[in-house]
C-alpha cells in the first residue's frame, strides 16, 4: 500500500497502475476465452448450459474458499 500522508505521489505509480490494469484484464480475457472454448465443444444446447452451470458452481465454490481464507487472515 502507497502512503500518500506526505501528500506525494510516487512518479511510477500511474504506469504502475496501468500496468496492473492490464493484467488483470488479460487474465480476464484468458479466462473467459477458456470457458468459451469449452463451451464451444459442447454438442447441445442442452450440454452447454449443464457446462454453464457446472461453471457457475465451480466458480462460486472458489470464490467461497477465498473469502473464507481471508476471513481467516483477517479476524
């Protein structure tokens, strides 16, 4: 974390910033590029949206470990 108490700002900090942007946006596009290409492979309607579900599922369970761990590290 940056302290901007002095009122200063480090000269790098908005390329900094971009660059972060940049990746995480691209880890973004990575991902869903990925889901898509799955989903792509599917042979029905019907087994895309079980794969979109399946997805939907893994993903909320990743996300409920996560702040479960943070939780943790943070109380």
């Amino acid at each position: 974390m940056t302290d901007y108490s002095t009122g200063e700002c480090q000269a790098d900090e908005p390329e900094r910033l971009y660059l972060k942007r940049a990746a995480e946006r691209g880890r973004h596009e990575i991902v869903l590029g990925s889901i898509r290409a799955h989903l792509e492979e599917q042979p029905s309607p019907v087994a895309v949206l079980t794969a979109v579900r399946r997805w939907i599922n893994e993903v909320i369970a990743v996300g409920d470990e996560v702040a479960k761990t943070k939780r943790r590290s943070t109380g």
